[in-house]
C-alpha cells in the first residue's frame, strides 16, 4: 500500500484528552477515530491488527472443535427476564421500540444461545459441542475510558459449550484455558492466569486472563516462570513466596484483563429448561461453559504492553505492515527515477512473497516526519531507500525494536525480509 493513497493519516499532535498509551497512540497514528465517549471507527490500519487479532482467536478456537456462528445483537425482552438478568444488569442497553416492544442490546449472548442450544439438544449423543462467535457488543459503562480498552461498544469472541457432565466441562474448560494462553502468547503478550469471581455471569469458579503491563490497572502476585497468577484482593500466595504450580518466584505485578472463562453450571439451562435424555433415559440438565476474549480490547492490550514514547511497537503477528519502506527524495531526477523504480520493484517482489508492506512514498514531507510517522505506526521492520543508501547498492535497515541500524545489499533485502517476518 502506499501511504500517499490512504485517507487516513497520522497528526502531529496526540489527543489532548488521551489517558492511557493506546488511545494516545491509535487515534495519533491514525488506526481508529473517536465517534464518542467509548465508540470509535477503526480504521484501515487498526482494523488490520483488528482483523489478525481476532483471526488468531478464530483459529484457536477452531483448534478446539469449536464452530462458529453468527448471532444477533438485538435480543428480546423475555430471554433476559426469563434469566432474571433484565433489571438486574446495569451496563444493559435496552431499547424500546415503535412497535411498542422491548430489547435489549447484545452485552453478552447466554440469552440467545441457550434458547438456540435448545433446538437442538435431545439426547447425550447431541453432546458435547462448542460454537462460538466474534460479533459487537455493547455495554452501557458510566465511564468509558483508556481507549479501546473500556467502550461502550466493542468487539469480542465469546464461545459457549454444551456438557452431560462436569467431568467432561471440566476437560473442556482446562483445553480452553490452554488455548487461551496460547493465543495471547501468539499476539506476543505475556498473560498470567488468574482465578476470579464469576461477576453477573455465574457463582461457580472462573478465570481471567491478565496482560503484564505497567500500565494495567489489576495488581497481581504472578510467577516469574508459569502463567500461574492471583488477583491481589484473593490471594492466598504473598510476594517471595513459591509458586504452587511450578516453585517460580511470586512478584507483585500490574495488568489488564483481556478475557474470562466461567464454569456456568446449570444455571442458563435452569432458566431456559434446557435437558438432555442420558443413556439410561433420564432427563436431566445441560452443563455450559462461556469463554470470552474482547478482540477489540486485546488490540489496546497489545499497544500498552509494546510501546514506547515515540509510539507502537507491533509483534510482528498482528502489525499491520510487516514492512515500512521510506523512499527519500533527491533532487538529481535521473536518481530519484532510481529510488522509485528500486522501491516499485521491491514492493511487487516482498507482495509476491505474502509481506505486507506499507510504502510511504510522500514527496512533501520531510525525512525526519517521515521517520516520526513510521515509529508511531510501529511496523515491525523499517527499510529506506535514498541516494546515500543507492550509493552502496543497499537499503537501510532498521528493526522497530531496535535503535541499531544496517546496511544491506539490494540483492538481499527479498530473502531477509523473508527470513525476518517468520
């Protein structure tokens, strides 16, 4: 892609009312823009990360026999009563309609998938299975805030499963746990397991996942070596102390929440009068399962965890741009015929090779703003291309994480880029 043809560019200045790195950053290198108070666009570049987050939790999920769906987000009135959720729920979104019917808006979906689980669960041989989705959900928060991370409106993936016993929802639960870890580790996150409350969803045990950062707003005791972690209001481990899981060395620790799972037990299946036939022909209750990630918050996760005070520093399986190359002008027009035509060609071999890159080909803006932008917007690698590099037959090359920078031969550049973004 190259720059000068996207509408959306970064600004010279962050948010005046920005409180937190990422909606510093996301809204200052042009990823989403602020509609309202906890409702933003995403634009191209943050819906890129956007889309390779949640394409990491789809397969996953996959991984996991789990089949997706796509549900509604307008919910009718009886569902949430029939769970005695519809005035009990403050962050609840309703709506009243012209047809002089209640709704409610999508905070979460046990309401609609029970009743749909229903339709379809006879007897034990219709179970176990799982089906998810990644769909918008809203939530009326008085104080939305830090960014994408706290919304009104907000992406998430939310899986629910469907068990004749608790042995097997437990099986089920633990191989999520799992995946869950591994997802967060391949958006290159450092997550800590911790048990919490099951809030307005259950009262049976769960988990959240919390995303190391200074910037978290969650204290933690964490093991240094496992994922092994307790909410500091809960614990039952202190600071120095031996992990329980692996002996690792426990440390007080910030982050932020990016996903729960919870135990649901009966309680959607007593109120929806799901049941199964067992083998012996009795009817009995369905056992559930929930297993959320806000995909939409993970993005804002990922910017706090990696960044630093000149911008975004993108893992490089959810950057938008694997590649940022920097043409600079010169004023010899035989040699910049020479920088665009190497930069042209090097564009249509690295799209070849399945790299993403993100040509910044401007011819009025200056080499330092172009750098600034290209440190804001965080894509993992950074080539130039100008008439000093030219000289030498190479491009520069500089890592986002790095403060070093290198020559390489042009002849080169295709095969280390390559090796670079596996």
């Amino acid at each position: 892609m190259k720059y000068s043809s996207c509408f959306a560019k970064t600004s010279k200045t962050a948010p005046a009312d920005a409180d937190s790195a990422n909606a510093k950053f996301l809204i200052q290198a042009g990823f989403v823009d602020q509609t309202m108070a906890g409702v933003y666009t995403w634009l191209p570049f943050g819906l890129a990360v956007l889309r390779k987050v949640e394409q990491i939790v789809r397969e996953e999920m996959n991984a996991l026999g789990a089949l997706e769906i796509f549900m509604p987000s307008l919910h009718p009135k009886e569902f949430w009563e029939a769970t005695n959720r519809w005035d009990n729920v403050d962050i609840l979104f309703k709506i009243h309609s012209q047809t002089d019917k209640d709704y409610a808006l999508g905070a979460s979906h046990e309401e609609v998938v029970t009743p749909l689980a229903k339709k379809f669960i006879e007897s034990y041989k219709n179970l176990p299975f799982a089906t998810y989705q990644i769909n918008t959900k809203f939530r009326d928060e008085l104080r939305a805030k830090s960014g994408v991370l706290r919304g009104r409106e907000f992406r998430m993936k939310d899986m629910y499963s469907f068990h004749t016993s608790q042995e097997d929802l437990s099986t089920f639960y633990q191989k999520t746990l799992e995946a869950y870890v591994r997802a967060y580790s391949r958006c290159g996150l450092n997550v800590k397991v911790v048990e919490a409350s099951g809030g307005i969803f259950t009262k049976n045990p769960s988990h959240e996942f919390q995303a190391l950062t200074d910037a978290g707003e969650d204290t933690i005791l964490a093991c240094s070596t496992c994922e092994f972690g307790q909410n500091i209001e809960v614990a039952t481990v202190k600071e120095g102390d031996a992990c329980p899981k692996c002996g690792g060395v426990i440390s007080t620790v910030k982050g932020i929440e990016v996903g729960n799972i919870f135990d649901l037990g009966t309680k959607y299946s007593d109120a929806f009068d799901l049941n199964f036939t067992d083998e012996s022909g009795e009817r009995k209750k369905v056992l559930m399962g929930c297993y959320g990630i806000g995909t939409s918050r993970l993005v804002g996760a990922i910017v706090e965890a990696c960044h630093d005070d000149r911008g975004m520093i993108w893992p490089k399986s959810v950057a938008p741009f694997q590649v940022h190359l920097v043409t600079l002008n010169s004023k010899d027009d035989v040699v910049k015929e020479q920088i665009e035509g190497t930069a042209s060609d090097l564009v249509r071999d690295l799209e070849a090779q399945g790299v993403e890159v993100l040509w910044d080909d401007r011819e009025d803006v200056s080499p330092g703003a172009k750098f600034a932008d290209a440190d804001l917007i965080g894509a993992p690698l950074r080539v130039i291309i100008s008439e000093k590099s030219l000289k030498e037959e190479s491009v520069e090359w500089k890592e986002r994480s790095s403060s070093e920078s290198r020559l390489i031969k042009v002849t080169d550049v295709i095969a280390d880029v390559i090796e670079f973004v596996k």
